[in-house]
RNA sequence: GUCCCCAUCGACUAACGGUCAGGUCAUCACCCUUUCAAGGUGGUAAUGCGGGUUCGACUCCCGCUGGGGACACCA
C-alpha cells in the first residue's frame, strides 16, 4: 500500500499546550514530513465543560512559533473536516445510533449512585471495578419504567466476547490486551455527549489517520478504540505509542518542572529551534554523536524505528545549553530583532534605549554570552542607566581595594586621555599605567569594572568602557570616587 | 487489587550476541584570560537484582525489585 501517511495531533483546549503534547505533535510532524505525508492538527474538545477557545488559540500560536504546520485543522480546513470534535457531534451520534440498531450497543439507564455502590461493591471483595451488566437484558416494561421515573439511558458499547486484543505497536511491538480487564464502557453520556473514545476511534477513520503517534498514556486505551473500529467495520490505523516525558523529580510533568506552556518558553527567550531540537532528542536519538539538528534536518533524518521505550526526564539544563548554541550561531538578523525587543521592554523609557546605533553595539557585546534571549534585560541594565546601580558585592570590593582612590584617578586620566577611544588603545594606556604604579594588570582593571559598570562581571572591560563612552565613563568614575571608604 | 508498558553514567542517549560499554549536558581539574560566560584539553561516572540459554549476554528467556500507565457518564 502506497497511501499517503496522515497522521495527527490532537490537544484538548483545556489549556495550554505543554512539552507532552507538543513533543508528540513533533514526532508527528517530522514523520508527515519525512514521508511526504500529511500532518493534521484536531481539537479534542468533546469536554465542552473545561475547552476554552483561548486554549485553541494558545494551541495554534504554540505550535506556529515553533514552525511546526499543519495542513488541514480547524482554521484552515481540509478535505475530510471539521477538525473539531465538536463540530462532529452529529456523526458520534448516528455512529452510535447504528450500533444500537446492530445490537452492538444497548442502553444503560443505571444512575451515578447505583454504580457507584456497585464500583464499592467490588472493591469490597478486591476485584476490580467493573459494570456488571445489568441493563443488558432488560424487559420492555423496565425500560418504560424508568423512562417514567424521568431517567436519561446513556449508550454502552456492548463488548463482544473474543480473544485478546493486539496491537501490533511500532515502538513496543505486538502487545496482547486482554478482554476481561474491559467493560461494557460507555460511548454516549446520558446527558447525549459521545465519549473520547468512541470520538477519537471516529476522528482516526473519518480523517483518514494512517499511523497514530501519541503518548503511552493511550496505550490501553487503544483496544477500546480498536473494538469501536472493528464494530463500525474500519479498519485501525497503525499505532506507535511514545515513552512519557516525566520531570526531573522523575514524576510525571506537571506545573513547576517543564509543564509549563510552550509559549512561555518563547517569553523566556528560548530560540524555536532549540527547542524543537531539544525535545527531538527525548525519545529519539539519530546516532551515537549528533547532537545539534536544523529542523530541516530534522525533517529529513527522523524514524520512528529510532523512537526509544523508556520514559525521558525532560533536562532544562541541557535545553539551556542548546540555546546558548542556537543563540551563538543562529540566525543573527532574527536575534538580534529579538533582543532590540527585549531591551526595548526593558530599558525603553531611559534614554539611551533610543539610540539605535547605541542598542545594536551593546547587543554585539552581549550576545555571545546569554543562554536565553530574555537574559539580555538584566545583563544590559548598566549600559542604559544614567546612575550606575551598583551590586553589594561590587561595592564592596571596590571599598576593600588597596589604593582605590589613587587608581580611579589613575583610570580617569586614562579614559580622559586615550585616544583614539578603542579598545586597545585602552589595553594599551591600562597596561602602561599599572606598569608604572607598580600594579598588576588586574588590579588596575578591577576596581576599573566596579566603578564604570557597578558588577564584578561582565564583558571584557575595554570594550565596554568604548561602547558606553568616555563621557559616561567619567561620569560613573567621578561618582565612584565619592563612595564612602571602607 | 487486576491488566499493560518500561529499566545503560546524576540527565539525554549509542552499542547485527563478541567494543576497553561510545557521545552530549551537568560535574571536577587544567589551559586561555581583565571578571563572568564562551572556547580548548583531560578526568570522575552506568548496564537495578537473581536465575537461566550460549564458547561468549547491555543485548535472548524467566522471576524479583523499582517506576509509569489504564481499569470513569475526563481527555
């Protein structure tokens, strides 16, 4: 069979889109692109009560950062829509009507209570919680009664009796699921809202899904969704479930650790690419020793026959040298539009923020050195103030300095008389006068840094002192200068 | 409780049944150096346990332990 691969994502809005599910929505996205396939986005929202559309947007917005698109999906349509599950109710229903006209469903007008007995029931003798039957075989006047009594019947699928159920699982392999630890489960509520189930089984058919690519929590669901199938007379798509992504308290991901939604890795000023290459690699590995992946090359190498089994703690850490990387040999147009941004939101009502030609050689200072984009607010504050805003620990050491006052005269001559204002012409004048005041190198270059930035970190001092220039320099050196003594 | 899945350095992972168990992040040391990063070099560090099968097991089989998931009128 040569058909086209289709294959899915399909988040429920209920809110916003995690790591989980947009490292599924990859793994499926790369294997449409790799197989010249098509990659679908759906919104599971049967669960009218808790989907927001804001969650959908949240969704499409996420998945459109990182690149990821999609060719048929709620807003741009397809030929096998809707794409929302809840546009498909009609469907889920006559699906379900047919059942009941075959026999392959029946009615259960059991209520809350009486099930929830019977759940207690059994785990009062230590079996598992199963629905006993009871509606099975009910006489036309018990289904008369209770539609008397006001009650509403929900639609359970009848489970037919059989052998075991197979998957045949590109990742795990064949997994048999036996038919006992199943039940007679419900498809329809009694409030006439069909399952997820019996949806999702719908949706895979109706769109024509060919490999389903989801997380392992959905493995034992799979037998559910296959039985709806073979009862409707489709035939399953082939399934390949993923290992979990868990935290790095090896529990499952949740708020804290990386749960949190994509787009606020964005806010973070985590690069799109960094990302997506990092969350390729949970799960799936090219060989021995690559590492960094374009997503075109991403799009062209992946496999799913190289997709691991065991579950992947999801490491900031690594993530956070990945975007170092990224943001060292990225594409520095974007990035530095990116960080212009950045300091614009942070440092925009001081003056010097409006300098353009200013903000573009702080930037070229400072890049090289940020693991996140949205570092560069803190780290360029200095430049931008009028005051230096001094750090305790830069203060500090400037106050304990031997000779401190003798050297900031010393440097306020130099950044007075060097010229031209370069960076090695301001090597060359510190290295002659530590030379002739009988100083180390960096005893002159120290005390330098605390007064003209007010940090004990930074840049390279020389090409800072030139980019905020001799003015501002002796400015800051004459204000330092009145620091109290230690 | 029942069923299903999983198990290599702290983390991500590689290894046709035969490798000295390799790479990356982190970590440590050293180098570079005006500080912090970056960069360079080197090091520490793993096959959960117990049985098989085999000349030979990370790899195949069984058991145990541990972790995860499912058993809903949630998705």
């Amino acid at each position: 069979m040569a058909d086209t691969v289709r294959v899915r994502i399909a988040p429920s809005p209920t809110g916003t889109l995690h790591i989980g599910n947009v490292r599924a929505g990859l793994f499926n996205w790369l294997f449409a692109r790799r197989m010249g396939g098509v990659f679908i986005l759906r919104i599971d929202d049967t669960d009218a009560a808790r989907s927001k559309p804001e969650y959908e947007e949240n969704i499409k917005a996420s998945f459109r950062w990182l690149g990821m698109d999609w060719d048929e999906g709620p807003d741009i349509g397809g030929p096998f829509g809707p794409y929302r599950q809840s546009e498909r109710m009609d469907r889920y229903l006559t699906a379900a009507e047919r059942l009941l006209a075959e026999g392959k469903a029946f009615r259960c007008w059991c209520t809350a209570e009486e099930l929830e007995a019977s759940r207690q029931a059994a785990a009062r003798r230590k079996e598992a919680p199963r629905y006993d039957g009871r509606c099975l075989n009910l006489t036309d006047a018990d289904r008369a009664k209770f539609e008397s009594e006001g009650r509403k019947a929900a639609i359970r699928f009848r489970l037919p009796e059989g052998p075991p159920v197979i998957v045949d699982d590109l990742i795990r392999g064949r997994v048999e699921m036996p038919r006992g630890m199943l039940d007679h489960f419900i498809i329809v509520r009694s409030d006439g809202k069909p399952v997820y189930n019996f949806c999702t089984a719908l949706d895979e058919a109706d769109h024509r899904i060919t490999h389903v690519i989801r997380g392992d929590d959905h493995l034992s669901n799979t037998p559910k969704q296959m039985l709806v199938m073979e009862a409707l007379g489709i035939t399953p798509p082939r399934y390949a479930h993923l290992p979990q992504i868990l935290g790095i308290d090896k529990a499952r991901l949740s708020k804290r650790h990386g749960a949190q939604g994509v787009l606020e890795l964005r806010d973070e000023g985590f690069l799109p690419e960094a990302v997506l290459n990092f969350l390729a690699l949970l799960g799936w590995s090219y060989d021995d020793k690559t590492e960094l992946f374009t997503p075109a090359e991403l799009k062209a190498s992946f496999s799913l026959d190289r997709v691991g089994k065991a579950p992947a703690v999801f490491d900031e850490t690594k993530l956070l040298w990945m975007n170092g990387q990224y943001i060292r040999n990225g594409p520095a147009e974007r990035i530095e539009a990116d960080l212009r941004a950045r300091i614009a939101a942070a440092h925009g009502a001081l003056p010097a923020a409006g300098d353009a030609a200013y903000v573009g050689r702080v930037i070229a200072l400072l890049r090289e050195s940020l693991k996140t984009l949205g570092e560069i607010g803190p780290l360029s504050e200095f430049f931008f103030r009028d005051e230096v805003v001094w750090e305790d620990e830069a203060k500090a050491r400037l106050a304990g300095w031997p000779r401190a006052a003798e050297i900031l005269a010393a440097v306020t001559g130099i950044v007075k008389d060097t010229s031209p204002f370069t960076p090695e012409a301001l090597e060359a004048a510190f290295r002659a006068k530590a030379e002739s005041m009988g100083l180390k190198f960096k005893e002159l270059v120290h005390p330098a840094r605390f007064a003209t930035t007010g940090r004990v970190a930074g840049p390279s001092l020389f090409h800072a002192l030139e980019v905020l220039g001799r003015d501002r320099c002796l400015a800051r050196l004459a204000s330092a200068a009145k620091l109290p003594p230690a």
